[in-house]
C-alpha cells in the first residue's frame, strides 16, 4: 500500500511538473505555473480517487498522498484499516532539440 501511495504521489508530481508557465519560458526557464502545476496534479490523483497536497518551490512540484487502506486479514483481529503515505518530487524541465544531419 505504501508503494502504491508513493507511486501515486510520484506520478502526479510529474503531471504538476509539465505545467511550465509560459512567462518562465519566454525566459527560458523551465518553472511550472503553480495554479496549473496544482491543478494537474490533482487532476491525476482525482483519477486514483486519493487526495493529496502539492507544493511548488521553484521548479520543484512535491506532492503528499494520504489514505487509509482497507487490511482485509487483520480487519478480523480489530484493525479495520491503516494510515498510509507516499511522498514524490518532480523536476520541470525544459526540452532540448538536436540537429539531426
């Protein structure tokens, strides 16, 4: 369960990371637009049916994923559920075009 909280929480950090905002790039920096790296970002874990919290520093999109996941053995001896958290980072970046010959 814990694999699958970080893989969640991984695979949104990078749908936030491809959100580059468009003033950023006319620098020529690779930085997400934090509303749309937040939105996409949600977006995925929406499909997961999970929440999480998604921070932008930078060019960094972080993302924390929490749920409780059901333990159909232990369930039996008195414990119905577990708490479980995953954590993922992404970088944006910026494409680079090679000269084919």
């Amino acid at each position: 369960a814990r694999r699958r909280a970080i893989n969640e929480a991984e695979g949104a950090a990078r749908a936030g990371a491809q959100a580059l905002a468009p003033a950023a790039l006319h620098r020529g920096e690779a930085l997400p637009d934090p509303a749309g790296a937040t939105a996409a970002a949600e977006a995925y874990l929406a499909k997961t049916g999970h929440q999480g919290i998604v921070t932008v520093d930078r060019a960094i999109v972080t993302v924390t994923v929490s749920f409780h996941q059901p333990m159909l053995v232990l369930g039996i001896g008195g414990l119905a559920t577990v708490a479980v958290t995953g954590e993922g980072a992404a970088r944006a970046a910026q494409g680079q075009e090679e000269n084919s010959p």
